[in-house]
C-alpha cells in the first residue's frame, strides 16, 4: 500500500524533495514533470499535519487560507510553522515509525458500518440471517437483494466483504432476542468490540451508530502504569476509560477490580 511506499522512499539514499524545493514547484513544473513520488510526498506531509500532532493542526489550517488568499508558498509556511529547519526529519522519522497495520482500527470501523447497512434494509426487508456468513452469501449471491431506495452499489458490499478477511479482526451478527434488538460486532485483537446496534424498527433514513468499547485495553494499560509505579496516571487513565465506556462492558468487573488496587 501507499504506506510501504512512503516508508521505502523515505529509507532510500536519494528520498523525497526537501521541503523547501518541494514549496517552490511551479504548476507548470509540477505537470510537465509528473511524479508518483511527488503526489506520495504531498499527501504524506498534509496526512501527518493534519493527524500525526494536535500542535500542526492549527498551523496548518492557517497555512491553507494563505495558500488560498494567493500568499506565496515559502512565506505562508513561514507565517504559520516559522522555519522549516528539522521538519523533513520529523515527519519522516514519524512515517517510518507507523506500523503496518496502522489503520486497521479504522478500517474496521469501515467495514462494520457499511455491513451494518446491509443488515439493516435486509432487516427491514424481513430478509436478516442468523449469522454474518449467510448474509454475505446472500447479498454476494443476490439472494437478498434490494431495490428502490433501498439500493446499495455491489461494489461497496464486495469492499467489505474483501475487509472481513483482512487484518486480526473478528466481525459477527448477533441475532436480537426478547430484550435487544439485532447488532453486528468487530472484535479488534487489544480486546476492542465495536458494536453497530440495528433499529428494531428500521425507518428511512436508516441511522446506525458504532459503539466503541476500548475498556479491556485501557485496563491493560492502566495496570502498565501502575506496575511502573505510575499509581496517580493509572488511576486518572482508569477512570477516564471507565467513564467513556458502556456499563456493560464486559471488562468492567477487571476495570472496578484494578480500581480497588488502586485505591
């Protein structure tokens, strides 16, 4: 993928344009001279301003409206980062330290919600199985089908179809029974569920919400901190992760067992 790329040009002798070089690219010169590693940089430096440090956002919105009131390139950047001496560095030494798997959180989120679109028209539809292998055999094979505005492009199913078998996540449905209504999970390898909650009672426009549970990590992190010695940071961590998290979460007795501990 486009992160292998980047980490393999940054490890390589030559590398990317230094920052300043790549600022002073004309149009002109950046057509008559197109590069797939240009576009690999420019996107690589805009991904980490815009995601890698809270502290570049802000600069970097600014650094935009100039470049959009026509400012020159150099002197915007210098107006919203200062100097640009150390930043190649930064970034770079930020891209080779991403795992492989960096986005797998994120894809999964993905996959779980556009398969929870597909469970809700088939619920709708009264065509919902018990399990997640019957329906994507029965959407890949057209046996649930949807029409009108309940339509939905095939490729977009065949992409989450493709996602359940990448990565270390565990996707389910969880038929509903007398209490709770259907959902559909992700299970992530650090003990993260997410859990997409299908309506009850389907209405267009339909509306799935993903709940996160990361207790069970969080836990595990709190108890690094305080086998470190590190009490005060693994009760304020503990306590955060308990308060953003599901009652019900089943790590919720380990969370008021470390609690306890702690006190």
């Amino acid at each position: 993928g486009r992160l292998k790329a980047v980490q393999a040009k940054l490890g390589d002798k030559d590398g990317y344009r230094p920052l300043p070089e790549m600022m002073a690219l004309s149009l002109r010169e950046w057509n008559s001279a197109l590069s797939l590693d240009n576009y690999d940089q420019a996107w690589a430096m805009c991904h980490f301003l815009a995601s890698a440090d809270p502290r570049y956002q802000g600069a970097f919105v600014d650094f935009i409206r100039a470049a959009n009131r026509k400012v020159p390139p150099e002197k915007a950047w210098q107006q919203a980062f200062g100097s640009t001496d150390g930043f190649q560095k930064v970034w770079a030494d930020w891209w080779l330290a991403q795992r492989p798997d960096a986005t797998a959180d994120l894809e999964a989120r993905v996959t779980l919600a556009t398969l929870a679109s597909y469970a809700v028209r088939a619920q709708a539809n009264k065509q919902l199985p018990a399990d997640l292998d019957a329906l994507v055999a029965g959407v890949g094979d057209g046996a649930i089908a949807f029409k009108g505005d309940d339509w939905l492009p095939p490729s977009l199913f065949k992409r989450a179809a493709a996602g359940l078998k990448r990565g270390k996540t565990t996707f389910a449905l969880v038929p509903p029974d007398k209490t709770t209504p259907a959902k559909l999970t992700a299970d992530r390898p650090d003990g993260t569920r997410l859990t997409a909650a299908l309506p009850a009672k389907p209405i267009r426009p339909y509306k799935i919400a993903i709940e996160v549970d990361d207790l069970a990590p969080a836990v595990a992190k709190a108890q690094a901190l305080a086998d470190a010695g590190k009490k005060k940071e693994a009760k304020a961590a503990l306590a955060e992760a308990v308060r953003r998290n599901p009652k019900a979460s089943p790590a919720a007795d380990a969370a008021k067992k470390l609690a306890a501990e702690l006190r």
